[in-house]
C-alpha cells in the first residue's frame, strides 16, 4: 500500500523556473525522504526531514514539512533540463523496523 | 563512490518459468530492501532484511516468491512461477543499520513474463 500522495501527478516548466512538488501522507511519521529517478533506472535519494523539523536545504532543493496537515513540499530553485525525472515522496514510520512507504510520484518536465 | 549491484539489468522470461535476480549491497549496509515498481507506480516493499534475517515481508507473494540473504550481505529474490502481472522493476536498496537514513537503490532489474 502506498501511503504518500504527490501532487501534481505530472509538471511541465521552462527552464530557469522554480518547480514545486507536494506530498500527502496519512499516518505519523518519524522522517520523510525525497527521491529522484530518472526514466528506467534506480532512485537516487535527494534529501531526508525529520518530524521534528520543519524546513531542510541542499543545494538548489529546499523541503518543508507539516506534521499537523501531514504534508511536506519539494520546491527546486532554478529548474534546468538534468532536473527532468520522477520525484517520489516517502515516509518512515515510528517505531519497530524503519522502512519507506513511497507515493506515486510527480513526473517533472524542464523544457530548454 | 559506492553503489548497490543488482543483475541481471534486464530479464525476459515466459511465464510459469522460475527467474532470479541478484543483489549485492553497499558494504557495511546490515539493512536490505527488495522493492518493486510497477511501471508509472511507486516502488513497494516486498521484504526488508536485518543482517541475514528477514524483518518484513508482509507484502511478499510467498505462494511463488521467495527471498534470501545467506551469510547477511548479497540476496536473492525468486519469482516460482512467474505470471503475467510480475512485469515490473525490481529494485533493491540498502541503507546503515538502525538510524533513519537515505537509502541507496541499485539500477533495477526490469522483468518482462510473456
């Protein structure tokens, strides 16, 4: 079962635009994680917030997290054409063993 | 820099056959996760390991799938026998023991069942 839930399901931008990403989830958690995968191949882990923080950056990514609406956006700064790919949100539960429950993902666009 | 080896990259395979696909984790990685990701999907867990023991795999098919970690580093995920609706990519990913961090996911291996 999939627990995140991102939105738009797809984004088409130019390049030089910032893109935003938003993700949805329904149980608590104790982390959630940002991945990046390119057509037919791995994911690539982008960036990793925990419950108790509320905004996280790296480099031209920059995440933030709502507990309370149980919610969490991605916003890439000045998108280029590499950035094309599928972003999937995923959450780590509490307790017990620690594993990811991915969305289904935005398919970003960036046209040159 | 390190990486999660999985193979074969691709497999085409009739159904009702028996196919496996192998991964080798990063080294030092006690946890291990065997996803699948159904093409335009998120990936899904199917079973996660700790060292050479299985912690989760509520998800895992046990009818006609099957998972190992022998000696608590490479494994082994077998699909006996493979339907239509295995068509999909199997990932696996491996990340440190006990803290929450990133993982780190290998290619993939995409399975056609014809």
């Amino acid at each position: 079962s999939q627990q995140g839930e991102e939105d738009p399901q797809a984004l088409s931008i130019q390049e030089g635009e910032n893109a935003t990403m938003n993700c949805s989830y329904k149980t608590s958690i104790n982390n959630l994680q940002w991945y990046r995968q390119n057509s037919g191949r791995g994911l690539v882990h982008l960036i990793l917030i925990r419950s108790n923080e509320r905004e996280k950056h790296s480099g031209r990514l920059r995440v933030t997290l709502d507990t309370s609406k149980k919610s969490s956006s991605l916003l890439i700064t000045a998108s280029r054409a590499a950035d094309t790919a599928s972003y999937f949100c995923a959450t780590g539960t509490q307790g017990g063993s620690e594993k990811l429950v991915f969305g289904k993902g935005t398919k970003l666009t960036v046209n040159p | 820099e390190a990486e999660v080896a999985q193979s074969p990259r691709y497999k085409i395979t009739e159904k009702s056959q028996a196919v496996a696909f192998w991964c080798d984790p990063i080294s030092g990685h006690a946890t291990l996760y065997w996803y699948r990701q159904i093409l335009g999907q998120g990936p899904e867990l199917l079973v996660q390991f700790q060292d050479e023991s299985v912690v989760d795999d509520s998800q895992l098919p046990k009818d006609r799938f099957s998972a190992e970690r022998l000696k608590g580093v490479d494994s082994t995920l077998k699909i006996q026998p493979a339907e239509l609706g295995d068509s999909a990519m199997y990932l696996c990913a491996s990340s440190p023991r006990r803290l929450p961090y990133g993982y780190t996911f290998g290619s993939g291996t995409r399975l056609t069942v014809v």
